[in-house]
C-alpha cells in the first residue's frame, strides 16, 4: 500500500538524498504496488532526473503517463503465486520487505506462528522454484522473484 511503497521508498533513499513528495507519490503511482518497480523508478530518477519516467511526468511529458509494467510480467508472477496458503503468502511478503536471505527463526516471530508453520510455508514456496535457501536462509531466487512475492 502506499504507506509502505513510501516507507520502501525511504529505506531506499540516503539520509542526505531528498527526494520530493511529488516524485514520491509518482513513483508510488507507477508502480502499482510492485517494489521491483520502485527501486526501478527510483533508480531511473536519480540518474536522469527531469528525464527520467517521473521527472517526465512532472513536466507533463505524454510517454511517462502512458507507461505502466508490462501485462505479461504481472500475469507470469500472478499465475507463478496463485494459490498460495496465506501462510506462504505472509512468509513472501517479509522476504520482499527484508531484501535479504531470512532464516526461520527471524520469519517466525514476524508472522506469529511456529517452527511447523514457516516450515510448511517455506516447503510450499521452494516448490514453486520462487525461492531458494541461501546462507541458512529463505531467499528469493532472483529480484523479480523478490518484486513480485508480495
């Protein structure tokens, strides 16, 4: 939601970078609630500023209204989550919001379940080739993985 896109946003963001509520709520906007798309907006402005997708859209420039993530991406990643437990659900959702490996003993108190549940859930997200163990840790496979897991 919007309260976390901006808190993503400014996790994102150095204590000296000012980035104006104005791009916040643009790049907010763009991204649908996709955090891959953030940090790619983001990234987009902070190397081309007035010429970026939301400089442009500032400065009312047609092709950045017009742009949104591709209708194929969302579909794949959809299909690739669909029928999920909630509990799995919960586990991709602190995965993305993490951006880091997380072992079962750091997801277990975020979700308020058990060793069994987080276990269940991880056994279920590996199935689905999403994610992957990585230092001793729940990880996603690769960034898109990680946007789209929420």
């Amino acid at each position: 939601d919007g309260a976390d896109a901006l808190q993503l946003i400014g996790d994102l963001c150095d204590g000296d970078e000012a980035v104006d509520d104005g791009i916040r709520q643009t790049i907010i906007r763009f991204a649908g609630g996709n955090p891959y798309y953030i940090e790619l907006l983001l990234s987009d402005w902070r190397r081309h500023q007035a010429h970026s997708l939301v400089g442009a859209e500032s400065v009312g420039d047609g092709t950045a209204v017009t742009w949104k993530p591709p209708e194929n991406l969302r579909a794949a990643f959809a299909r690739e989550y669909a029928g999920l437990s909630d509990d799995a659900q919960h586990v991709l959702q602190v995965l993305a919001a993490a951006g880091r490996a997380l072992p079962g003993a750091e997801v277990r108190p975020l979700l308020g379940g058990g060793t069994r549940q987080v276990d269940r859930a991880s056994l279920e997200l590996r199935g689905r080739g999403g994610v992957r163990v990585e230092r001793g840790g729940l990880a996603f496979k690769n960034e898109l993985h990680r946007a789209d897991g929420e």
